[in-house]
C-alpha cells in the first residue's frame, strides 16, 4: 500500500517534540566555545602573535607569512582539541550560498605513517575551480584558476569535524567572484570616509565601522508533509495551493504561545549558535501561521553576515533533527506574510553610533549631517537599491502583506522630519527632542519612555531611533549585497558632501555654518525620497512616480541599475568594484533568475502531468459513472436533469479545468524550451518574466480551482490547512 498524504498528516501530528540538547548552567560557561576567538587564541597563541592578529582586526594591519604559520598551528591544536579531523575554507560565491571544500589534516609520512599538518600557506590561500561557480563571463572552463584567501577579522569555527576558515574568493585576474571581498572594501570606504565627515567634530583616529543586526524569519513544516510536495522540495515555494479557511486573519499566531515541538527546536537551535558565537537574543512567533523568527544584538557588519550564513545552515541540521524542513523562501505560501531579512543598519565608532540624535547642539548636528547624507544616498540611488534585494522569490513578496513595497522610500517620523523642515527653515542650530514621557493614569504601571519615532512596516527603508532598518531585503539572501551597496552609495555620497564644505570653508563660511547650510542643501535636494505613509496605497504609487523614484517590479528590469552609469562611477569612485564585476553580478543576477523561473515551469508542468490530473480525471470518471446510474434509475428526463444538475456541472468543470491546465502546461514548456536557445542573459530573463511567470499564475488557478472540487481523500498533496497549522 503506498504511502499517502493522510499518512504523512498522521505522522506529523504524532510526533512528539524532541528534547533539546541540555545546555550547561550558563550561557557563559560554553559561549563561543567552537570558535578561534580571543579566549581561544590565549590557550593556543603566545602573546606576540595574538597582538599581530588583533592588530589585522582592529587596524587593517596585513599579517606576514611567518605570523600566519605561527597562527596556523595554534588553530590546528585548538581545532584538534575540539575534535576536528579536516579543514575547509568557508567562502560565499555568487550562488547566494556558502561553499566548502574538505581537507584532511592527515598527511601521509614515512612508510605507512601519517601526522597532521596545516601550514600558514594552507590556511592564508587556497584554490578552487572557479569556473564551476557562477562567474558572470569572468571564468572559463579552460580558465578556471581562483583563489579564496583567509579573513582574519571573522573567526574561524568548528562545525561538525570540520575547522571552517572564512575566506574571499577571488578570481585569477583580481576580480572578486563572491559577497565577501566588495563586503570588505565597501566597509573600507565607508569607514574612510565617515572619518573624514568627523574630523570636522573633533573626533579623530577612531575607527569606524558599519553595525548591521539582521532579523531572520522563516517558516517551518514537518517534514514527512514536506516530502510529499514536490513543489516545495523542488522549487522551495508551493506552486499551487488552495488558501486555508483559517491563515492569518485573526491575528492570534503573531507573539502568541511558541507551540512546544517548536520550543525545542529553537533551545536546541540556540545551543548550537551560542556554541558558534552567534549572539542570539530573540525568538517569537511571526504574523504567519508556522512562521517565525530568529533575531541577535547588534555586530560589525562583515561578522553579522557570516553569522547569519551560519545559522541558516545550523537551522537546517537542527530543524531536520526535531521532523521540521525550515523554508527560507520568501513567499513559500500564497495569500499570507512572505518572509524578510530585516537589515538593521547603522555606522559609528566603537562608543558613538552617529545615527542616534546627542544632547548637545554640535551631536544634533553630527546626526542630522550623517543621516541627509544617507537620505541623499538613497534617494540619488534608490534603482540600484531596489536591485539588490530584487530576486524570483523576494518578488513575490514585496508590497504585500506587511512586506514594504518595490519602491525605496524613507520613513523618519515626526521628531527627525520637524528637525529637518526646521532646519530649512533657520540658520539657528536645531534641537532634536529626546524620549518624552507617557503616563497611562494607572498608578500600578510606570510611566512609558516614547521613543523619537514610531515604526512604519510598509516603509522599505526606515530609520527606527538610532539606525535605519532596510525591510526590503529577502529571508534566504546574502544581506552582503544590501549592505554592500548601502556602504558604497553612503561612502560616495560622504566624500561628496565633504567636498561639497570644504568648498564652502574655502569661500569664507566657517567650518559650523558650512556643515549646516551644506547639510541644509543636500535634504532639501533628497526630500522627495521621505515618506512616512501608508506604502500600500494606490495614491502613493502616483506620487512616488511623480517624485521620480523607480517604479519598476520587473526583476530583469530592476538589474539594469547595476550597469548604469552612475552606479559604474559610484563604485569606481569609492573602489569596491570595476565595471566588469558589476558587468558579471548583473549576468549573473538575470542567469539565477531564467533558471530559478525555469525550474518553478518544470516542476509545475510535472506536478500538474503526474499528480494533478490523473486523480482530477480519476474522480470525474466516479462522477460519470454515478450520473450514468442515476439515469438508469431516473428514466423520466426532467426527473434526471433536476437531480444530476449538480454533478453535471462539476464534470463540466473538471474537463474544463484539466483541459486548461494540461494545455497551458504544454505551451509553457515548448516557451522554456524557446527561451533556453536565446544566448543574451538579459533577454532571456524579460522573457522569462513577462511570459513564463504569467503562465505559472494561471495553471496555478485551475489546479486550485481542482482541489476545491476533487474529493478530499483523493488529494494527492497535502494542503494549506495541514501545512501551515503543524503542533
């Protein structure tokens, strides 16, 4: 008897949580314990060498080969200890993953003899193929030298039995072929050019650095229901579905009571990031049935996002443990919340966040300079913005269901906007309210501290207090490529702005009045980017085009912000990449998209073929049959018209719905087939989009339109009400 979609429902509601790992008394006693951090390095470095690697961290000091064999073996000791037998470099290719290659420690000596050995050379550069790696043109199969090179300031971690180093990942010729080395320049450049906007305040030889605390949602679904749909399996989304009577509407998942298999699975979860320093904080139900979310404190940037490329890859080890399969796309469920990578973003020196408004006049102007510096930024830049978190997947879920829309606007609130339009309008030092306190009349409750701003969820780039939030960016991507780009365009815009005053000072301004006029100048040039609405609504669309901000929700449209002129120059300017980088990003970019729609027609075609319409027909033939009973009984003909109506009318149905489906599944595969011969990337993908996507919509609606009328115990896949209400 084969296995059915009652069994897999059976099995999942049998399930009984499984018992976290028990952690010890303290999260401080085991904190960090499988990474090569500071209280590691003390055990296995002398003090000389720990004071090189600190100096590479904090000050950008290169470490020489002899530092690096002394570093090599301390590492190897410590990861032997923690029982590791192999080593990798960890590095992030273009693919939106993270890659890895196995090295043992074993080395063969003597006669039949080995000993472990990891040299600096090994642990400094490595080489792998990388024209197996999307390249963008860059690599070729008869030119496939690259090489990753270790990152000192990210630590390496034990996984498994595996020391993992992070690394960059560069090609032969320079180029860099992942997230990580434009990550790093782009810090770079900011962090020089923020220095040189400081000067002006008196703060001077601070270091400074881009803070990013990312907010990682996702969905779980147990994982016998998981392996019964191969859409999910294949494609990482549902691609049909009927809605569930009951999803999200009565609100009553969001923060609600975490369900106790799922509580397991997030202690263990957490066990196992303490164990890998990742400093999570926060854990909750999301707004979506079996959604939730995962959220830590704040890091520098480059280290938060190797952070949450190590949680995804533990969650899926630990939710596979506890009968769960975690899905990060985007939108895996229609008609309710898809899922984002929140990006908390921020700039600022070890002690001073220079996004957070001061109690002195010089601090009120430090902080209104910095953030119309990156208001101007985004709104000069808000295409190339867009298209960094543009993809398949995050494109089905902007501009809906508490995800911002595909326009980049800035919500500010009441405090900072009045600041703003009070500064247009004096030449006095503006004064920025701090927390006001609330007081709910109820003596028992203490008074509230109400913050400076409120929260706007459908603004896509949103300053929160002492940071912006970039809410735009998707669940299962790299945040290295928003933040990426935020650093670079905020870097370009600072070096502008500070020639922009030093011009003025030139001219005979005073430093202060200079700061200020010129700060005055560049919000007054960027206002139209602000908007603190409702991001929904059809009048804002209007206006936003008015105001002459990007429209577009064509993915393949949205990456010709990468290649346009001013992006090219904006990069070159600060030198995080050459036009052939973005050249290749942005081939790259419409590849993954042709192929990921692709694979979405594939499976659909084979799901509506193969699942779908053998049992759709199967029960039209019990109904046929039924209604030829029903004739034989019912010989008057008005008597059989009157009582086999109904059933008529659902054959009729049927037919219509299985003919519509099996053609369109047809002519959707003969246009993939069309496409794949196309050799421009770029055409390929519009193609894809305008034709491929449309298709996908409307077999999805009759093979919905199926499971509402097939019998329920004949439904091959198992539905939305089962796999979205999971305890």
């Amino acid at each position: 008897m084969s296995y059915t979609r009652f069994d897999a429902v059976e099995e999942a509601f049998a399930r009984p949580p499984v018992k976290a790992v028990p952690p010890a008394p303290a999260t401080s006693e085991y904190y960090g314990c499988c990474v090569f951090n500071r209280k590691n390095m003390r055990k296995y470095l002398s003090s000389d060498t720990r004071q090189k690697v600190y100096e590479s961290i904090e000050q950008g000091v290169t470490l020489n080969r002899d530092v690096a064999e002394q570093v090599a073996a301390g590492m190897k000791r410590w990861a032997m200890d923690m029982g590791a037998t192999h080593y990798t470099h960890w590095f992030q290719p273009l693919t939106g993953g993270t890659a890895e290659k196995h090295d043992s420690f074993a080395e063969p000596y003597g006669k039949g003899e080995s000993l472990e050995e990891f040299t600096g050379k090994l642990l400094c550069q490595q080489e792998p193929d990388a024209s197996s790696f999307p390249s963008g043109g860059l690599r070729n199969t008869f030119e496939a030298r690259g090489y990753t090179a270790w990152d000192p300031t990210s630590p390496a971690f034990v996984m498994g039995d595996t020391l993992c180093i992070p690394t960059v990942f560069i090609s032969f010729t320079g180029e860099a072929l992942d997230y990580k080395a434009p990550l790093l320049k782009s810090e770079a450049a900011i962090a020089k050019a923020t220095a040189d906007i400081l000067k002006y305040f008196g703060i001077e030889n601070e270091f400074i650095y881009s803070y990013l605390g990312w907010e990682q949602e996702y969905f779980l679904v147990d994982a016998s229901l998981y392996a019964m749909r191969p859409d999910v399996i294949m494609a990482e989304r549902t691609l049909v579905g009927h809605n569930s009577a009951r999803n999200q509407q009565l609100e009553d998942h969001y923060f609600g009571c975490i369900p106790s298999r799922v509580l397991e699975f997030m202690k263990d979860l957490e066990f196992e990031c303490y164990k890998l320093g990742i400093p999570i904080k926060t854990r909750h139900n999301e707004v979506a049935p079996n959604q939730f979310e995962i959220a830590p404190v704040y890091e520098q940037a480059n280290l938060a996002i190797d952070h949450n490329l190590e949680l995804m890859a533990v969650m899926k080890t630990v939710a596979e443990k506890h009968g769960f399969k975690v899905l990060f796309h985007e939108k895996p469920f229609a008609g309710i919340n898809g899922s984002g990578k929140h990006c908390n973003w921020s700039i600022g020196t070890a002690d001073i966040g220079l996004l957070s408004p001061g109690k002195t006049e010089m601090e009120n102007l430090r902080f209104l300079t910095f953030t119309a510096n990156i208001l101007k930024a985004v709104y000069d830049n808000n295409a190339l913005l867009k298209a960094s978190v543009m993809t398949a997947s995050n494109s089905h879920r902007l501009g809906a269901n508490e995800a911002p829309p595909a326009i980049i606007s800035s919500f500010l609130g009441t405090q900072v906007s009045q600041a703003f339009e009070e500064l247009l309008n004096t030449d006095d030092m503006v004064r920025i309210g701090g927390k006001s306190k609330y007081s709910l009349g109820i003596p028992q409750i203490p008074e509230l501290l109400i913050d400076n701003t409120d929260r706007n969820r459908t603004s896509p780039f949103a300053f929160t207090g002492n940071r912006f939030e970039f809410r735009a960016v998707g669940s299962s991507a790299n945040c290295s490529s928003a933040v990426t780009v935020l650093n670079t365009i905020v870097a370009s815009q600072l070096v502008k702005f500070k020639e922009a005053v030093d011009r003025r000072i030139a001219n005979g301004e005073s430093q202060v009045k200079a700061i200020m006029n010129e700060t005055r100048e560049v919000y007054r040039s960027c206002r139209d980017v602000c908007f603190d609405g409702n991001g929904y609504s059809e009048a804002w669309k209007i206006e936003a085009q008015r105001r002459g901000l990007d429209c577009e929700t064509s993915a393949p449209l949205c990456y010709d912000a990468f290649l346009s002129e001013k992006t090219v120059e904006t990069y070159k300017s600060v030198g995080v990449m050459n036009e052939v980088e973005l050249r290749a990003r942005t081939e790259i970019n419409w590849e993954i998209y042709s192929k990921k729609i692709e694979i979405e027609a594939r499976v659909l075609a084979d799901l509506t073929a193969n699942h779908i319409l053998p049992v759709s027909t199967r029960y039209q033939s019990i109904l046929l049959d039924n209604v030829s009973k029903m004739k034989e009984i019912f010989t008057e003909t008005k008597d059989f018209q009157q009582v086999a109506a109904g059933e008529i009318q659902i054959i009729k149905d049927i037919a219509m719905h299985t003919s519509e489906a099996r053609a369109l599944s047809v002519a959707m595969e003969e246009e993939c087939d069309k496409f794949n011969a196309i050799e421009s990337q770029r055409e390929k993908a519009i193609k894809f989009h305008d034709v491929i996507v449309p298709y996908l919509e409307s077999i999805r609606e009759h093979v919905d339109a199926l499971e509402m009328i097939v019998d329920d115990d004949m439904w091959p896949l198992p539905k939305y009400r089962e796999l979205l209400f999971i305890r």
